[in-house]
C-alpha cells in the first residue's frame, strides 16, 4: 500500500520550529520543535492527522487495528530518524 501525501511548510523559526500543514491521504497539521541546550538538542513532533484513506478506515474498525496502525507507525518514524541521522553524519 502506497500513501500520498504533501507537506507545506507554513511557518519556520531559525533553529527552534516549523510549522506545516499536511493534505492527501492524510491531512492535519503539525509542528517541529527544536531546544538547544549546550551540545544536546530535543527534538519534539507533534502531528495531529486524520485520513479519508479508505483502506485505513477499514483497518481501524478491526480489533486489532489500531495496534497495527501504531506499529506500522513507529517502523516509519524509526525509519525516517535513521535517514536523518545518516544524513547529519554526513554534513
């Protein structure tokens, strides 16, 4: 299954937050939040999404659904922190 979806960036501060919008599959908004604290940084998302994706919709009325939709959902956000890892590693 293949989800759709573009993200516009809706405002941005300098090293501390972005705020975007989300439409498609999955649409909402969410921000990006960024505290520097000498070496470390924390790094915060908060999205809030709902979906007209019917194949979705179906899966959430499944007992097991939601756990499936919620594993399904760390694997990606595991997946896009190694990519931005790596990448940090080269710049």
């Amino acid at each position: 299954m293949h989800l759709h979806f573009d993200i516009v960036i809706t405002s941005l501060e300098r090293e501390s937050l972005a705020s975007f919008s989300i439409e498609g599959d999955f649409s909402g908004q969410g921000r990006w939040i960024l505290k520097r604290d000498k070496n470390i940084t924390e790094s915060t998302l908060y999205l809030h999404l709902k979906t007209h994706h019917f194949f979705l919709k179906f899966i959430s009325i499944l007992p097991f659904g939601k756990n499936l939709v919620e594993y399904s959902h760390r694997r990606v956000m595991l997946e896009g922190k190694k990519m931005i890892l790596k990448k940090l590693a080269y710049e």
